[in-house]
C-alpha cells in the first residue's frame, strides 16, 4: 500500500464500446480532483501510445467536453489491439514502458478494457513489482461480451444488450407485417460467450423476440437448426425468427460460419472470417423450404448505438473509473475493479470490489450451461433476472441539430 | 363535394416505417370522434383484408393503446403488397370491393402507403366514381423512400434519415478507432431514389460522416469507385467509409449488385437478390488493396428503429392521419394528403395540400441532380437545408422494464 505522488495515465484497449468513454471520463474527472496526481495522461491507442510516447494533457480539456464523453461511442483516445511478450521473453517493450514511466514520473496507471487488456495490464503491473518501480496500477473492466471472470457484469455489455433487445423487438414486429411466411436469421457478437445473444431473450421477455436462440456454450448442428426453424414455421403460419452468435460452433468445436463458407468455396485468401454467418443460414433455409429469407447482422451498431445506452451501464461505467483512481490513490495496486450484485435490500444494487489482475486476466466467464433451456434454443428466467436491472434507464448525448452532440477534445500532446 | 355518413375504413400497405402506425392512430382517433363516421374499421393487410372481409373494430380499442400507436414501429394492422390489375381488364376485385363497402355501409376509405399503394388507392377510387357509389376516398402518404410525387417529403423518410445519420455518427467513431487503415462499406435503402443514402451527408454535417456517398441517380462506375477509396485512403491513414444506395447502377442500368453477384457466381436460383452490396464492394477493396475491410448493412433496422424516430415526422404522420379524416369528413375525394413546406417565417413549418391521386400514382421523385456535388459522391448544403428540420426532435415509445412499451391492440373481427 503506497501513496504516491505523480502523473497518471490511463489507456483504452480492445473493442470499443458504447460506454468505453465514460470510464474515460470517470479517471479523468477523478484524477484531475486528486491532489497527489500532479499529471492527468491519456494515452493514444493505448499501450501503443504509451511505447510511443504518444499521450495527451487530459488537464488541458474542458470540463464540459470530459462530462461529454460520457456518452460518447468509442474510445476517444483510439484503440488498440497489442499483445505484449511475455517480459521472460523480451523485455524490449517492458523497458520502454519503464522509461517512459521514469520520464513522465508515472505514477498512476490505469487501463480499461477486456481480457487481453487485463493480461496486458497484469504484466506491466507485474514486471514493475520485480523492477521495483513504485507506480499503483488499476484495470478498469469494459467489454461488451461480458466474459470478464470475477465480476457480475462488465461495462459495456448492458448497453449492447439493451440494443439488442430493443431493435429486436422492432425487427419482430416488422417480421410478421406481411401474411406470407418469411424467416429472419439475426447474427450478434460474441465469439465465445454467448452473452450477448442472450440478451436477445430480454425481447421475448417483453412478448416480441426471436423464436430460437443460439448460443455458442451449446454445440450447433445444423440439422437440428433446419428441424426447430420448420417446426416454428409449421406452428406460426410460416413465421420464424432465429437469433445466433457469430461464435456458434459444431460438437467438434469447428464454427459453423468457416464449414458454411468452406462447404460453399474456399475465400480468395484461403481463410475465412467471421461475419456472413446469417446470411448463410438464411440461404440454407430458403434452399430447404423454399420460403422468403433474410439475414441482418447486428454488426458494429450493437457496440457503438451510444444514443441507446443503457442508463444503469454509462452510470456504473463512470463510477468505475472514479473508483479505479480513488483505489489507487489510497494505495491500492495490481487490481481490476469488478462489480458485484447486492440484492440485499430487494431491488438491484451494484458495489465494488477488487479483483487480483493475475486472476482475471486469463480466464473467461461464459454463460451457465443451466441458464440456457433444455432444448437449447432459449434462456430461462434465471437469465432474466440477471440482465433486466442491468438495461434499466436511459443517458445519451445531448441533441444538437437533431443529432447527438458527441465529445470533441483538444487532444493536446504531452508526449514526444 | 358531398358529406357523406357511414363507415370508414383504413388499410396500411407497402414497406414498414417507424411511424406508419402514428398516421393510423391519426386516422382512428378523429375518425372515431367523427359524427358523421359511424364505424371506425382497420383493416387486415390491406387491400387483401378488404378483400377477404377481414378486419377490426377500432372502435373497441383502448384510447391509451391508439396513442400508443404513434411510437409503435412496422404496421400494426399488417400490411400488404398486392397490385390490384386494371378494372378493364379484370373487374373481380373491384366488384368484391363495392359488394363489402355496400355490405358495411363504409363511406370514407383512407390508405396509407407509397407509390404502389397510391395507384391501388386511385383505381378503387375511380371504379366507385365510375360505379356511382359515394364514397370518400383519401390517400395518406408513407415511404422510407421519399419518392412520392409533389409533396415536400413523405412520412417515415425522416426517422429513417435520422437513424442513418445517427448510426453513421456513431460508426464513423466506431471506424476510426484503431491507428490501423480500414474501409467501411455501409449499404443503405432505396432503390430508385437516394433520398435515404443523402441522409448519410448529415452525418458530414456534424463533422462524422461518410467520405464517399453513392446515391442510384448518379451512375456508378466500379473503377471509379476503387479510386475514390484509394484517394481516400491516402489522405486518411489507410481509413475511408462510403455509404452506397442498394440501388446503384452503371450507366446502362444494370444494377451493380447483380453485376457482382454475376461476376462471381449465379445463384442457386438463377436470380439475384439485392442486399450484400456492402460485402461485395468491401470484398473489392480488400482484393485490390490488401486492406481491412468491412460491409455494414442497415437492413430493416433503418426503417423500424422507433426509439430513434424524428419527432417532427412522428407528428406529422400522426397530423397527416387526421388531415385526411378531416378533409374527407368535410367532403372531399380523390385526393392525397401532401406537405408543403412554409419558410415564410424563417423558420420550417409544415402545411398540407392536396393532390389529385392520380398525379401521384404513377409518378416517382429522386434527388435533384443539382443538389449532387460535382465529383458524384456528396450532397450540396441545398440537401442539408431539405433534410435538417425533418430530424428534428425525438418521440417516442414510453419505456417498461427499460424496453420500449409498445402498443397492443385487441383486433376484436368485425369482418367475416
């Protein structure tokens, strides 16, 4: 436990969200409150910033602009996706990293983002412990798949959630305006976890979802796939809405969006993306049966619909990024701040806590096999319970010609 | 001119808007306080649940629930695309049509939809003036297109414009954010007219836009296309977003996203299907360039997404629904409810005129040439000056358990 004196800096990572900025906003305020941080960093495209020595004077912004990120899409600062070494392997980029921190009298260092962040953020932390560098450093969770171990929820994921349960409701209803039979397949993020296809129950909790849902904790077999879409099509005069992750894999863990796409032809660079994997399905069903298909991809709106923000989310992501600064200036270090439930007074409540960065950075949460129904095509109530708190109240941008008024910093440098 | 007394009726027709259900709910509530309106009748898909007798007792709805149909997205009472032929050639449907208006006494019939729909609301009319049975009959517009003939612009095109200018916001913060080149492809609605893709350059108005925006009025050229990205890509770090019109063309009319699908493969079915532009030019790129590459489609979500709706268009769909009541009630046929646009006071205000149905069947409005930049791939300020006062405002859905509740009707068979 050490209280230090210095500059701070903070980084975004990974993929960016609709509430990334707000824990960004959440440090910054924080951090510019705080008297033992002399120095309020933000570094450009994260860790990459930080080995170029590419950051900016968050002292410099106005406070109007900083409170404006808060519903600002995106990571303001860039992002990045870098994997460090291991420093037993090459210490090239630890090194830089310490010499920049000596520079800039780096104190405080604080990261936001995922699993791959957290391992970046734990090596750093760890190799400065060993080098015997005093600098307190806090992970900040953000991930719209919602996989982070150790904490009830993560930032970012209740907003897509909220995206995903609410377009769905109106695609719904689109859906069935026609009296003639029409199959809509809808693909949602989430390689691993099926999180965020999950969310999609919330729609149908509300009497407006999809008809099957699929997640990627359940093999997929695509015959059974053709069987429940003719079945629901039989009971709903030739109706159905399906709802898949892109990550949905077969018994022998191959994803079904590459066996579709090699099954068809091989891609022009011999490998295959994720992504198509609607459309896919929808052909295979209109070549079955013969029925009006379409495909729709969520694709980068699920991540980035700031003005469908979840309120609870961009609340809770602020406030761990205050909490993140305020941890560390009272001596804390080598943590991620999670969030756990308390459910103690009835209604949904969420508290902090601190997680060991080494535990969470190399594991993954994944939705419990007994949330999802027998049948696997659906969630049960149990689910529910979990994510409607999470979805609850609004917080988006002021309007500005009719348009979200985002966040415009100055992004002034303090690096070379 | 003749004041008639009787039932009415009211059928929605064509594609799904955010707001055709807010010109229903201003159908219903002046026709139910209407004296002359003795019933007040919706019909089932149209055209067809005129046809086939099948249609609901509005009068018997809850007066929360009709509101409510102002911020419900797609249509409620279902919708229908059906062409009905010419009389002098098959009178059938035009016979069972004055057999169920005589059978239920209706005297007033209000449809709600596009081009299509106005020329099956023309015909009808015509038959019962050539037939001699009194019968009010006016057409209230409704296309996420904005392609109806002479009026200023159509229900359901602003929300729609208002959606992809938002998400083109977000997106373009979305796309930005890695320090590494990438080429978005964003395909956005309409076929003929590119109403909906000019509403990408609002984005650019607000400074997060497109770089590249193809509407179907300008032929497009593949080549060309290849080096507006290039250029882009030179001046912008590697990154370039382009939002084109499902309906671009070359210059001899071919659409290009046949030319593509043909290029590479037939169909299974011998046909091409438009949808899939975004992937397929984004695949272009990536072969010419080397680059990351990614196609976004809008698909339904631009035409249903109710909680984003413009709360300009939102009122005016719900005005335009009781316009039509009123001026039928006051004696009128044969017309539609048209917008005008009133600067006068400096400020955008919207008024209602009539036009003759058959002016506006069969005659379709695309984007002014001159409203075009030069280079083919902007919009002038003339287009943001259009488009600007219809976003204006928000309205929508009231929110239950953090989703929007939406309205539910009883649908109570007043039909067979």
């Amino acid at each position: 436990m050490k209280n230090l004196k210095g500059a701070c800096m903070f980084g975004q990572s990974g993929g960016p969200t609709s509430v990334i900025n707000a824990s960004a906003a959440g440090v910054f305020i924080e951090a510019l409150s705080q008297k033992n941080i002399t120095k309020v960093y933000g570094l450009a495209h994260g860790i990459k910033g930080l080995l170029e020595e590419n950051f900016y004077d968050m002292g410099k912004e106005e406070e109007k602009e900083l409170l404006l990120l808060k519903n600002t899409p995106s990571s303001n600062l860039g992002s990045v996706r870098y994997k460090l070494k291991d420093s037993s392997v090459d210490e090239t980029d630890y090194k830089k990293i310490l010499e920049v921190f000596k520079k800039y009298d780096v104190r405080y260092f604080f990261y936001n983002g995922g699993n791959d962040s957290m391992d970046t953020c734990n090596k750093i932390s760890k190799y400065l412990i060993k080098a015997g560098y005093d600098c307190n450093i806090i992970g900040v969770p953000k991930t719209i798949d919602n996989d982070l171990f150790g904490t009830d929820h993560c930032p970012g994921y209740a907003s897509a959630a909220k995206y995903i349960a609410t377009t769905l409701m109106e695609l719904n209803l689109d859906a069935k305006v026609y009296d003639k039979g029409q199959v809509v397949v809808i693909e949602i993020m989430g390689r691993n976890a099926g999180w965020l296809t999950a969310a999609a129950s919330l729609a149908g909790y509300k009497g407006l979802g999809a008809d099957l849902i699929y997640l990627p904790e359940v093999p997929f077999s695509v015959e059974k796939f053709k069987k429940d879409v003719k079945r629901v099509m039989d009971e709903n005069g030739g109706k159905c809405i399906a709802c898949v992750s892109e990550g949905i894999r077969d018994k022998d863990k191959n994803f079904i969006v590459e066996k579709l796409s090699q099954e068809k032809a091989k891609d022009n660079f011999g490998h295959t993306q994720l992504g198509g994997l609607a459309i896919q399905l929808a052909d295979l069903i209109s070549q079955e049966y013969g029925v009006k298909v379409r495909g729709v991809e969520f694709s980068l709106m699920q991540r980035s619909a700031a003005h469908l923000a979840s309120g609870v989310d961009v609340e809770e992501a602020f406030l761990a990024g205050r909490e993140a600064v305020k941890v560390a200036c009272a001596g804390i270090t080598d943590k991620m701040v999670a969030f756990e439930r308390d459910m103690s007074s009835g209604s949904y409540k969420c508290v902090f806590k601190l997680l060991p960065l080494d535990v969470v950075a190399n594991a993954e949460k994944t939705v419990p096999l007994e949330w999802i129904t027998e049948d696997g095509i659906g969630l049960k109530k149990e689910f529910i319970d979990y994510a409607l708190p999470l979805i609850q109240g609004e917080s988006k941008a002021p309007l500005e010609d009719g348009l979200p008024r985002f966040s415009k910093l100055k992004k002034i440098q303090a690096g070379k």
